[in-house]
C-alpha cells in the first residue's frame, strides 16, 4: 500500500484537508488511559480476503434501473473509495415483494433511493426486469464488486426463482457469487409461514428451490442461510449442504443491537463490547471450518429497524464499524455487507439519483477498516484496563498496518515498539454524538523514542510502515 493509496482511501474531500495535524494537544501526566501493544509479526490470525467490504441494499431498488447502473458515476466512486474490489448483496425484506418478469413494464412513477425495510406490513409488488440486471451488471463492471443476488422464496414460487436465476445467471455471469433464497428465514414464522416453521421446513424449501434453479441453471451457485439472529439455522444449514459444490457460502446477518426506537439504544451501548458477536461469531466460524464453507455477515449494522437516530448517523457508529469490521476480519470471515441505502439512519451511503450522494459516519468507518482488505493480520496482544480500547494488526504489500481505536471519552496513551511510521491517519470528528464533520485525515503522532504515542478521546487510527524500516 503506498502513499497514494491512502490519498485515494480518503477521498477527494478528505484528501484536500490532509495537512499534518495532531492527535492529540499536550496531555498532562495521569489523564491519559495507559496501553501497552505487542504485535507478533510473524504470528497469523488470518488472511483478509480482497473482497472483504461490502455494503447490502434492498431487493426493490432493482426496480429503478438506473440507480445500479453504469451512467450513476456519482455512486460508482463512492463505491471504488471503498475498495476496488467488495462485494454488493441484494435482498432485505423488500425482497418479498419483488417480481421478476421478462414483459415490458408499463409506465410507472420511477422508484427513487430505497431504503432500509423497517415495516412489517404488506407492500406493493416492485418489478425487477432484464433491463434492471443489464444495468446492474454495468454498475459491478465498472466499480470491480461482485453480487449476492436475493430471490424472493417468501411469497414467490420455486419456479419463479428459477426463471428469475436464469436470466440472472446469463447476464451477471462472472460478477455473480451466488444466490440466495429469500431474507431471514428464520423471521418468517406468523409472517409468510404457519406459526410451526421451522428450520426442517426451510430446508426442506430450499432445497426444492435449488433443485428448480439448477434443472434451469445448472451452473449456479448458491449460499445462505441468510437469517436474522437464529444460529440453528446456519448450523444446520452448514451440515446440510456440506460436500455440495453448488453451495459456495455461508451468510448471516448481524446488528449490534435494536430495535431502534426501544429503550437502550445509546452511544454507550453501541460502543461497549457486545458478548452476542463473540459468541455467535464462533459458532458461524466453528461451522463454516468444520463443513468447509466461508462465512460472510451478509447484512448488518448498528441497530435494525433502520437506525437509532443520535447514534447510528454519528461519529460513535464509525467508531463501531471499525471495530466490528477488524473483529469479523480476525475471525477469518469472508465479508461483511453494511446494510443501508435511501436516506435511512444507519446507511453509510445515503442521497439519490436527483439530489446526489453523501458519505454518511458508517462510510467513513468503513474507509478506513477497508484497507486491510487483502492483509494477512497478525497476532496483536493489547494490554489495557478499557476494553473499549482495541488494536488490530496485519501485514500488506510489504508494510505493516496497524489500527488503535479509542472508544472511551479519555485519551490514551499507547506504548510500543512502532519507532518508524511512514503514514498516519485518524477517523475523527468534532463530538461522538456529531453527524457532520466526520472524516479521515492526515494527522501527526506524539511519538517518543519508545514508539509511545496518544490518542485523543473517540478516534481510529491508522498507522503503517514499510516493512524496510527500522524498527
């Protein structure tokens, strides 16, 4: 990774501010949290695939075909500043409402930017035609990502899913990981299935599904199981599948916490550890080795339901991506798709086709975790009283990068042995509550002859090395 890299990673409006600033001002003696990072170098953890990052959108976006498309330059950027390569995944719960055909569609009012799904009500039907998928395979074409395509097994028919694969198959050919049926299946008791489904009945669905796709596609391939929260499902379905060729993928989704508009949804909660991730992290992780099947979050963010609003559009959401994203990549997960779009509270892309596009928080949390996409991380020990305090280390193209995060309100002092930094970048922002002005920016380390150096309260930051220097 070169220095021009990193003025690409922060993008255009970043990148005129990029002038050395510091971290931190002088800090006295016993304000400072005290930290202590070893990075074992030649000790792995994992390899981060380039593919790493991607973001999610609902199925029903498809049907303006000229927001995926190769003439939205605005978006296509902002996707290629998130890496040049990721991954776009289609579905959400409009996805039970989308409708493939193959007719001419009569004039409609034109569908703007879609957002999160956060209602659970019927909603009216949305076409998705071969002029959508054409457009989408321009979009994929010209930002380098690739697809998980959602077919709509909730209220749709086998059938239709596979005259709907088939047509997608032919026209997203290589940009198209796989496919999966339907969105959070274990969501769908008392919802499109009786109040007795179950993860037997699921399976037994899916695999008619696949059987109708492949007599039609023999070609496809498939992942899933796509759920909310329910970890059978991903155990189950790992078991089920093992051995089968067509299935390429294990997916999962993942919020730190919601609904949003409940009690609790605070910037503290968001930015303590959350035991849930650990703990269902491990069993998607445990299946996915032991069945022989990468595991991608295929859906996620900082509090379902659309959004806290004060928290998930803040600087502590950027804070939290970071970190999760980091976490997921230790882990050894394929990916993590950033659910968003429209102008919803969370999404890190918010804007449309007529009034532009924006960078929301998450995005700025994104940009800068997305460059350990392709890294082999390394064994970091952190030792710190905070556990709101995280570090994160790995090796790419002969540098080493290095990411502290500081979550808590205090700043912190980290020793090292990091005596030679060629680049440094801090995700800031004017408070934690901010929704404006947060960004990622050249900055200037206090840095002694030890390698210590400090971190201002409520920042990342990026530190790298080329692996020639002196240590």
């Amino acid at each position: 990774m070169n220095r021009r890299a990193f003025f690409r990673m922060a993008g255009a409006a970043a990148a005129a501010s990029c002038v050395a600033q510091d971290v931190l001002p002088e800090t006295r003696a016993g304000d400072a949290i005290e930290a202590t990072l070893a990075i074992g170098e030649s000790a792995t953890v994992a390899t981060v695939p380039a593919n790493f990052t991607g973001l999610s959108y609902e199925s029903a976006q498809l049907a303006n075909p000229r927001f995926f498309s190769g003439a939205n330059t605005a978006l296509i950027d902002l996707f290629r500043t998130l890496g040049a390569r990721g991954v776009l995944r289609l579905g959400g719960g409009t996805s039970a409402f989308t409708r493939f055909t193959t007719q001419a569609v009569a004039a409609q009012p034109p569908v703007g930017a879609v957002g999160p799904d956060t209602s659970k009500n019927i909603k009216t039907e949305v076409p998705v035609t071969r002029e959508s998928v054409r457009s989408l395979r321009e979009f994929l074409d010209a930002t380098g990502w690739d697809c998980l395509y959602g077919l709509n097994l909730e209220r749709g028919t086998a059938a239709q899913a596979a005259e709907e694969a088939f047509y997608v198959q032919q026209i997203l050919g290589s940009r198209l990981i796989a496919f999966q049926f339907g969105n959070e299946p274990d969501a769908w008791r008392n919802r499109y299935r009786p109040a007795t489904w179950s993860y037997a009945d699921y399976w037994k669905e899916w695999s008619a599904a696949q059987v109708a796709v492949l007599e039609r596609t023999p070609e496809a391939k498939f992942a899933g199981p796509d759920v909310s929260n329910k970890m059978d499902y991903v155990t189950g379905f790992a078991h089920d599948v093992k051995g089968d060729a067509h299935v390429v993928m294990l997916t999962a989704h993942y919020y730190a916490m919601g609904p949003a508009g409940a009690p609790g949804m605070t910037i503290e909660r968001l930015l303590a550890p959350d035991p849930k991730l650990e703990r269902e992290l491990k069993i998607a992780m445990d299946a996915a080795r032991s069945d022989g099947i990468p595991f991608r979050m295929s859906e996620g963010n900082s509090c379902w339901n659309g959004g806290q609003p004060g928290v998930s559009d803040t600087l502590a959401s950027a804070l939290w991506v970071v970190d999760m994203m980091l976490e997921f990549a230790s882990a050894g997960c394929a990916g993590v798709n950033l659910h968003g779009g429209g102008n919803g509270v969370y999404t890190p892309i918010a804007g449309n086709l007529s009034e532009g596009f924006a960078r929301r928080p998450e995005y700025w949390g994104m940009n800068l975790a997305a460059n350990f996409a392709g890294a082999t991380l390394a064994k970091t020990t952190l030792d710190c009283s905070d556990d709101r305090v995280r570090a994160y280390a790995g090796q790419k193209g002969g540098r080493l990068l290095v990411m502290v995060i500081n979550k808590t309100e205090k700043p912190v002092r980290v020793r090292s042995t990091l005596r030679w930094i060629d680049s440094r970048w801090v995700l800031s922002g004017p408070a934690i509550d901010a929704e404006q002005g947060v960004s990622v920016r050249g900055f200037r380390v206090h840095a002694a002859t030890d390698g210590t150096f400090v971190l201002a309260p409520h920042t990342a930051v990026l530190l790298t090395r080329n692996q020639g220097h002196a240590r």
